[in-house]
C-alpha cells in the first residue's frame, strides 16, 4: 500500500484525495505517507513527491490513473 501512497504523492495528490481513491481513512494515508518519510530519511511530503517523480521518470513507480481516464499532467 505505500507504493501505491507514493505513486499518489508523487502525481501531486493531497491526503484527502488519496485516502478517497484509495478508500482508506486519511489518518490511514497519513500513516503511510509518514512511514515513506522515515523509510526514505525525508523531511517532507514534497521531497517525497520529488523522489516518486523520478521513480516515475525511471519507470520504476507508475502514476495513478484517475477516475475520469488517463492524464498527461506530469507529462508536459
């Protein structure tokens, strides 16, 4: 489930939108996302959205897929 909470940080995503996609509680997400802190020795969900980036970019994490279909937003 953290890699899944990672591929969302790493599109941008807030807790809240998350914990909905994910259905999961946002205390639930926060959990997740403040072990990805501590896993990766990170201060902030912003640097762990800088390094899923580029797992993204490396093709080592995949972006989630919105509910409305497939986004081109980190692609521009």
């Amino acid at each position: 489930m953290q890699s899944e909470v990672l591929s969302h940080l790493a599109a941008g995503m807030d807790i809240r939108s998350t914990a909905r996609l994910m259905n999961r509680s946002e205390r639930t997400i926060k959990a997740h996302t403040t072990a990805i802190l501590n896993r990766l020795s990170l201060g902030s969900r912003l640097q762990a959205g800088i390094v899923a980036y580029h797992l993204v970019t490396q093709g080592a994490l995949t972006l989630p897929q919105p509910e409305n279909g497939p986004t081109d937003r980190l692609t521009d």
